[in-house]
C-alpha cells in the first residue's frame, strides 16, 4: 500500500511539472495573432506604447503606409538584426501590401521571443478596402491600370482570364511562365491579362481584391470564377477550358 502511494505521488509530481513545463515554454515563446484589418485597427489604437512594423520595402512605404509606422524591410539583409534592437516585452503589429511578407516577419519576431505580435491578414490592401486611413509619403504614381481600362477589356474580349500580381509577391512570380505559355496556346480564344495591383489601386480597392495572387475568369463581361492563392498549370487550364464549353 505504501509503495503504492509513492509511485502515485510521483505520477502527480511528475505530470504537474510537465505541465508547468509547458506553460513556461508557452509564456516564453510568446503569442502571435492573425487578425482582420478592422481588429487590427482597434487594437492598435487601445496599445498605445507599440511596436507598427511596415515590413514592405522602402518605395513600397513612401507610396502610403499607417501613421506612425517604421519601416524594416524583411528583404533586407540585417532584417533579423533591425528587429533585434526592438523593445520585445511591447505589444508589436506587423503589416505588408497583402499578407504574405509579413507572415513571414510575425514568424521571425516570434522566434526572435517577441511576446506579442499581431499580424494584419490581408495587408494595406485590406486595410484600405476597409477605408481605413493611410499616411501619404507623397510618392504615390498614379494608377496605369484604370476602371476604365477593365472595362474596355471585357467589352473587346468575350472570355478572359485576369491574373492579379505584385512584382514583390513570390507566388505570382512563379505562375507567370505558366500564364505566358498559356496565353499563347489559347491566343484567339481566351484573352490572358496580368494586372499589376500596384499600378491599379483604385481598381483593386473597388473591386476588393486582397490576398494575391488573385485569378478571375469572365464571360461576355460577367464574372465566372474568382480564386485566390497559387495556381497550377492544371488549374488555370482548366479555368480556359470551362470558359471554352
């Protein structure tokens, strides 16, 4: 009975500390949050000793970026380094153009042992859908891409494939050969377009376009699908063929 009792008080024992254990590690590690604009947005107000990390390149924060925002570009080299001078114990909310840099940044400041990290989903693109203000560096260009121009590229062509991108968005990046070969296979039938967002704000903003890359397929001017994420060859082939039935 005794020997019992011992080997029951050292299951207790030992489960409690693999607990605290774990609680320690938790409290260590730190939390990280992936929340919508809007949550984002009033979190940020209620914190107001903060860290706001801009983690998009430095044209990209000249063009507009969130008041009171500093700006330490995850593709620089000494991002690591930048980050580390940061107070770690401060509330810390981290943004890019659409969501992917700064998922990437949020990770890194996560194993860095910053203890709260808020990371924007959608980006300054969600952030401005949202009509949330932005502050103008005053470098902004004008758009290229216009409403206008969408327009008059689904009145002149039946059956057309969109193709949202960013030059700074790796995944897009890697469907372009792709769409390059396809718009050549089905040239005459389906017309292919790739719409920079960074030359068509006004567009993406009306159209609420977030999370690129972004793929729409159109018929006679009406929208037939609208996909977000990477894409496969197979996948946008078969996107031109249903437009083709």
């Amino acid at each position: 009975m005794k020997l019992m009792i011992v080997l029951v008080t050292l299951i207790s024992v030992t489960s409690c500390a693999q607990k605290n254990e774990k609680a320690i590690d938790q409290s260590q590690t730190g939390t990280l949050m992936l929340i919508p604009a809007s949550e984002f947005s009033t979190k940020l107000n209620a914190a107001s000793d903060n860290n706001l990390i801009d983690v998009r390149t430095p044209e990209e924060y000249a063009s507009g970026h969130l008041n009171g925002s500093q700006n330490i570009d995850i593709y620089d080299p000494n991002f690591e380094g930048k980050i580390a001078q940061l107070d770690k114990t401060k509330p810390t909310f981290v943004y890019c153009k659409a969501g992917g840099r700064s998922a990437d940044a949020a990770s890194k400041m996560k194993s860095a042992g910053f203890k709260e990290i808020y990371d924007m989903k959608g980006g300054i693109m969600s952030w401005t859908n949202s009509n949330l203000p932005i502050t103008s560096g005053g470098a902004e260009k004008a758009d290229t891409f216009t409403k206008a121009n969408f327009e008059a590229l689904l009145k002149t062509n039946s059956l057309v494939l969109i193709d949202y991108y960013a030059t700074w968005c790796a995944p897009c990046k890697k469907m372009e050969p792709v769409l390059d070969k396809l718009s050549k296979e089905f040239e005459g039938k389906v017309k292919i377009e790739r719409i920079n967002v960074d030359d068509a704000k006004s567009l993406v903003k009306e159209l609420k376009i977030e999370n690129i890359p972004v793929v729409t397929t159109h018929k006679n001017g009406v929208e037939v699908q609208h996909v977000s994420g990477f894409q496969s060859e197979e996948q946008l082939r078969n996107y031109i063929l249903e437009l083709l039935k």
